[in-house]
C-alpha cells in the first residue's frame, strides 16, 4: 500500500512539474505589451507594468550600495530576468536583485532562484499586495534578505532568516532612517534620499492576467 502511494503522489509531482514548465514556456513565448512583465503568480500568468520611470533613481541609490557589500561573486542588477521556484510553483521578476554571476551562465531564460542573495521589490498600488504576501511567502523560503520598498508608505522593511515556514525576522523603518541589513551584506543602509522619491500618485490601471 505504501508503494502503491508513493507510485500515485510521484505521477502528481511530475503532472505539477510539467505544467509548471509549460506556464513557464508561455510566459517565455508570450509577447507583453512594451512596458509591462508576465510573471507567474498563485500558479498563474500574471502581467503588470516595470516599474515607474521615478523609480530608477532609489533603484540606482540602493543598488550603489548593495554591490559594496555585495558576497563575492554575485552581482546586482534591475534587468528583466525571471528566478524561477519550482517547489513553489512560481517564477518572479524582481525590481532589484543580488545574486551569484555564476547562475546567468546557464543555459535557457530563468535563473535559479536559489542564486539569489537579496531581491527588492518596490511597491506600486497594482503591485502591493503580491509583494507583501505572495512573494514574500516565496521568498521567505530560500532567499537570505528581502526588501520591501513601500513607495506609498514612505518606509522600507527588511526580512531575513528564510526557513520552510518563511522569514523568522523583519524590521520596518521610515524613508529617511537608517535600515541595517543583515547577513551576508552586514551594513546600515542610507535611506536618506528615498523619501523624495515615494509615490504619491493615485490608483493605477491594472494590468491584464490569465
């Protein structure tokens, strides 16, 4: 009976593991609209915009500061590639991320996910809650920090210890504060010319999904 069990729960792995690899083929083919990214989110093909032209410069002041501290041999960057996790059934293309060079040597368009070191997400009102409660819930499972910048908030707050339950510590401060990061980065984060960068805008469209 346990054979038999095993046999049934082994033929649904590999049922979810192929049609996760076929979502992730689609997302591949599919061709979004300039300006916006398809990520797979609660098993679904989501589209959302890039984030704002505004947002470059706190992207470009986190990520100075990042690569300072950076482990050896990964690298920081804001390009438009998908991490894929495959034990969660998901694939996201995060704002900001740290992550071992090694891993963009492979073959085929999504990186590991588990060469991430740090990934950021900067909140936008079409956006908020993936990255306080999807992504965070798959995050918290393997990538050492994440940062959460609340445009709308005016704060940003980090997690880190991942465990199979998710992040054990977090900590939230203001725009303005500064915010320590913890390991493998070790440094206080100067979050002084964030502030003037928060979104104040109002509601946007949201994006298409399927």
């Amino acid at each position: 009976m346990i054979e038999r069990r095993t046999a049934i729960d082994t033929d649904v792995n590999a049922a979810q593991t192929m049609a996760f690899e076929e979502l992730l083929r689609t997302v591949e083919e599919l061709n979004t609209p300039d300006g916006y990214k398809a990520e797979l989110i609660r098993g679904k093909i989501v589209v959302s915009p890039w984030s704002k032209l505004r947002y470059l410069r706190p992207m470009r002041l986190l990520r100075s500061q990042l690569e300072a501290h950076a482990p050896q041999g990964h690298i920081s960057d804001t390009s438009p590639f998908l991490f894929r996790f495959p034990s969660a059934e998901r694939a996201f293309g995060p704002d900001l991320f740290v992550a071992d060079e090694a891993a963009f040597e492979a073959e085929g368009r999504h990186a590991d996910g588990g060469a991430l070191s740090l990934v950021a997400e900067f909140t936008s009102l079409s956006t908020r809650d993936a990255a306080w409660e999807e992504k965070v819930a798959v995050y918290g499972q393997l990538v050492p920090v994440y940062l959460v910048l609340d445009m709308q908030a005016d704060e940003i707050t980090c997690f880190w210890e991942p465990s199979p339950r998710g992040y054990r510590s977090r900590t939230t401060t203001p725009f303005g504060r500064p915010l320590h990061i913890p390991a493998p980065f070790d440094f206080d984060l100067d979050t002084a010319e964030l502030s003037a960068t928060a979104d104040k805008t109002g509601p946007e469209e949201e994006a298409p999904s399927s």
